[in-house]
C-alpha cells in the first residue's frame, strides 16, 4: 500500500468515527494525516503533542555562552499599571486557545474564529463569528501591524458525511475592530502550526496545493509569488529572521538526507544552502539558528512503545549560512512536552521531571519535580501546557491537567512559587495553555481563563 493509500485510509476512518456523538472535524483528521506523515519528533521523544507551539525569536541568554544576567536573584513580579486580577468563563470564545499581544488577548472557541479581550480586565471587545461547525485546538497564531492571522472554515455547509472538512481559510483580521480583511483557501484543513507563517513582508501559506507555499500580501490577501516542490518530496518549513527556509526530504518509509533551501521574501528565488544526512525535524528557532533533530526509523510495535524508549539522538543547529553544529540529545523515555526558550530546551517526561538542556554546550543543566500533576487517560494525548519562561525573573512556568501551576527557576530548577487555577472539565484535544502578560499569568484550561500575579521574590 503506497503512502498516499495509507493517508487516505487513515482520513477514511476518522471520518467515520464518532466522538461524543460529534464526528472527527476535518482539521483533526488532516492534523492526524499530517503528523503521520512528517513524522513528528513527538513520535520519538513522547506523546503525539509532544512538540507544541514552539517559542521563536532571539536568544534569551539562557545556557552557556551570551549570559547576562545569570546571577541575578529572580525579582518579585510586578503587574502592568492598570491590571486587576480577573478570571472569566467563555467556551464560545476561549475553548480553542489564545494568543496573548501587548495588553490584548485572542482567543478562538466554538462560537468565534477569533474574539479579543482586554489583558488587564477580561473585557471581551469584539468577535468573528464562527462560519459553520466543526473546529479543532486551533487559534489566531500571529500578530503584525495591527492585523491579526488566524483560521475559520471556507464553508459553512456540511459534507455529505455530516462533518465540516469543507476547506480551511487563512484569515486576516483588523485588531481594532474584528473586521476580516481578507481570507485565502489553504491547500487542506491542516491548521498546525507550519500552515502559514509570518515572513519579511508576507504570510506564507499552504496554498493551493499541499506541495506549493504561495507569498501572501498581508493587507490585501493577493499573492505576490509561489513555490512547489516534486511529488515525493514533504517538506517542512521554518523562519529566520523573516526569511523562509524549507527542509526537503523524501516522503519515504526509509530516512532519506534533508536538504535546507533558502526562499528570498521577496521573489521567492529558491537558493540550497546545506544538506544534512537521514530525515530532520525542526524543533524550533534559537536566534539566528534552527534546531533539528535526527528522527531514527521506528523500531516499536507501537507509537506508545516507541515513545518509551531511551533515545541517542543528534541534535543539531544550522543558522542561515548553512553552517552546522551537531549535539548529542538523549531522550529518556515518553516526553509529555518540549518547548525551545532562547539557547534553552526544556522537556517533561510523562514521570514528572523536567529538564533542561543548553544547545551551546549540547549538555542537560538540571533534572528536577516539574510540580505539577502528569496527564493520564486521554489527557496523554495533549500533553501538559507548553512551558513559558520569563526572561525578566528567569522562571518557567508550567500547569498541569488538574490546574496545578509551579515555577521553577530557569538556571537551577529549584521550585520558587505553586499556584493552582479551579480547572473547568477537560476537553480532548483542547490542550491547556500558561501565557505571559509581562509578568502576569494568563492561564487557559478548558474554556476557563484566569489571569493572576504569581508571588515570587517577596
């Protein structure tokens, strides 16, 4: 049976199955082919969310090498002048998950493709309605001038097997006043988190096809120029700098070597600037660098029994000349999430250790209690709440599936604050999330959302 066979089969069944009398929405069943297909880390290091939405942009100066502030005691969290704790309960417009800007939060629920509350209040402040049912753990993943990028359905009409999979649009939504400005078919109702991403003077999307990445305008939603790779060939995608780079590799069984392409913004013109041996995965961005690591053929019956295994892998970072630099990264075990933090990543194992690893020395700085209650049941599937760190008071913070909140400090892991959020019943697939509104927590679970001040350094 040929890749393709197998993807449709997989598609076909989801289709079909009925969960809590609701089928399986079209962007679960893409996000599941999808997953399959490239082959996530997640199927190596744990659970199938392992590697959630991963945290891009300059480096921190946490590990070794660029330090500035190491032995700085964390200080006591300050709250922005006009905020007051606050905690509303809206899965009409919360459910799906949030972005925190500035002093705005969107989120996305089953009522609304995109809704803005005010950070310092909870005061929601407008909507985009819903176009039809369905929907999935998506939300509005980006900020930029004033407009705001997410996803909506491109039909409100039922299939004729009674879900929504009718197409997925990218949107684009003024921040000031919920208008949608324009909105762009993708190739599939794929909506993770290498759908569309924000490059030098466009959004890159997967449209129209699932080999081609077109250049979108970001005011106008016109496309300035395409690029398609072979059939065969997957490739993932990632930014540097605002420059868009794709890793190419053979849609194979069999790991094949990964080439790194470099896309001009501009015109698209398609430069190589490296190749690297067996099948990659981006892992997330450390400045100027990408983080890959080597995913090794699966050697389980299982995911889950693949997932448990001990793991010697090669971790390695390329930045945007080319150059390489390669770590060993072992894996211990089923991961329940890993988040990439400046020179920092930051894992926890489905036992409840968190660990932290510098990619400038490729060495593991601390093992410690994570401190918060590990999923079991189908919670697994999702995972915890991806990590966030503050780089002000140098502390992760995490949540667990029963509303526990800990804070660890982010050079030694010693546990410096707990807090707990009354959770709101637990949803499949609608995985928690932990937020930063400068120093304050804006904590999701489930439709809940509370926002609160944590006590450390007093």
């Amino acid at each position: 049976m040929t890749t393709e066979q197998v993807e449709q089969k997989v598609r076909e069944t989801l289709h079909a199955v009925d969960l809590d009398r609701v089928r399986a929405s079209g962007d679960l069943v893409e996000k599941v082919v999808r997953r399959r297909a490239r082959r996530r880390f997640s199927q190596v290091a744990g659970t199938a969310a392992a590697v959630a939405a991963i945290t891009a942009g300059a480096v921190l100066g946490f590990g070794g090498g660029g330090l500035t502030d190491q032995d700085r005691p964390a200080r006591p969290a300050a709250s922005p002048e006009s905020w007051k704790p606050w905690r509303i309960s809206d899965p009409g417009a919360a459910g799906r998950g949030c972005l925190v800007d500035g002093s705005a939060l969107y989120c996305a629920g089953s009522k609304y493709d995109a809704a803005k509350f005010d950070a310092n209040t909870g005061e929601r402040l407008w909507t985009v309605k819903v176009n039809g049912g369905g929907g999935g753990s998506d939300h509005p993943f980006a900020v930029r001038d004033g407009v705001l990028y997410g996803y909506r359905n491109h039909t409100a009409d039922k299939q004729p097997n009674g879900d929504y999979a009718g197409g997925t649009d990218l949107m684009a939504v003024n921040t000031d006043t919920g208008k949608v400005l324009w909105t762009v078919e993708l190739a599939s109702d794929n909506r993770d988190d290498q759908a569309a991403l924000l490059i030098d003077g466009a959004v890159l999307a997967n449209t129209p096809t699932d080999r081609t990445l077109s250049a979108v305008d970001p005011r106008t939603g016109e496309v300035k120029w395409r690029h398609t790779w072979d059939k065969g060939i997957w490739c993932d995608r990632t930014v540097l700098s605002g420059v868009p780079y794709l890793l190419c590799a053979p849609d194979t069984k069999k790991p094949g070597d990964t080439d790194v392409f470099r896309l001009d913004p501009v015109t698209g013109r398609t430069e190589k600037v490296t190749d690297l041996p067996g099948r990659q995965e981006i892992i997330g961005i450390s400045g100027d660098r990408m983080a890959l690591v080597t995913v090794p053929p699966m050697e389980g019956k299982t995911l889950e029994e693949e997932a448990r295994r001990s793991k010697n892998l090669v971790l390695t970072l390329v930045d945007s000349s080319g150059k390489q630099t390669s770590r060993p990264y072992r894996v211990e075990g089923a991961t329940a999430t890993v988040e990439l933090v400046g020179d920092r990543l930051i894992s926890v194992s489905l036992e409840g250790k968190a660990s932290s690893y510098s990619l400038t020395t490729g060495k593991t700085l601390w093992t410690a209690p994570v401190g918060v209650k590990m999923p079991d049941g189908e919670a697994i599937w999702d995972g915890i709440a991806s990590p966030v760190v503050s780089p002000s008071q140098n502390v992760v913070y995490f949540l667990g599936t029963a509303g526990d909140l800990s804070g660890l400090d982010v050079r030694t892991g010693e546990q410096l604050w707990r807090g707990h959020v009354d959770p709101s019943k637990y949803e499949y697939g609608y995985p928690p999330q932990v937020l930063l509104y400068e120093d304050v927590l804006v904590v999701r679970y489930g439709s809940k959302i509370v926002s609160l001040l944590p006590r450390i350094g007093d």
